[in-house]
C-alpha cells in the first residue's frame, strides 16, 4: 500500500510524543500490506472499523484515532484525521465532505 500524505500524519501526530512510535509501526505495517478489503486489514489490525468511507483505526490502545481512506484498487490509502478519543467523540471530522 501506498500512503499519501505520510508527512500530514507525521505532523498530526507529533503534538502527542506518546505515539510516535505506533504511528511509525503503523505505517512500515501499511507499505507492506496488500490488503483486497477491510476483512484482510482486520486480520492484521482486528479493532480496525469501517465508518461509512473511512476506515478508523486505534492507536495506542483506545487512546487515539487514526482515520483513513482506503483505495483497494490502487493499493493507496489517504490520511485524513489523527485525533485523541475525546476529539473523535465529538464528531466533527464527519464534516469531511468525502464521508
């Protein structure tokens, strides 16, 4: 897999120092992945949930969410939110006009 916008993540990211590292095991997991549907990636990351367009993941445990889109065709995923639980919560990154 592909992942667009490596650096907007990086950069998401990095106001929590906790989880650089689970960003960065994350993302060697993803380039490497050649998952067909959400089924495959559930079998490497099982907490791992479709919210309508996006796929939502947990980092650090429950702490975080990391929420993509993924293109199966094209082998390419596109970061959109890196959000704390409470942010995610609140639901306003379901604005985007993509979900």
């Amino acid at each position: 897999m592909h992942l667009i916008a490596i650096s907007k993540l990086r950069q998401a990211a990095a106001q929590f120092p906790d989880v650089a590292g689970q960003i960065e095991d994350w993302y060697q997991v993803v380039k490497s992945a050649d998952w067909q549907n959400l089924t495959e990636v559930r079998q490497t990351y099982s907490s791992a949930e479709a919210v309508r367009t996006f796929t939502v993941f947990n980092i650090k445990g429950n702490s975080y969410r990391l929420i993509v889109a993924i293109d199966y065709t094209k082998q390419t995923i596109f970061f959109k939110y890196f959000l704390t639980h409470a942010q995610y919560d609140k639901d306003d990154w379901k604005n985007d006009p993509y979900f």
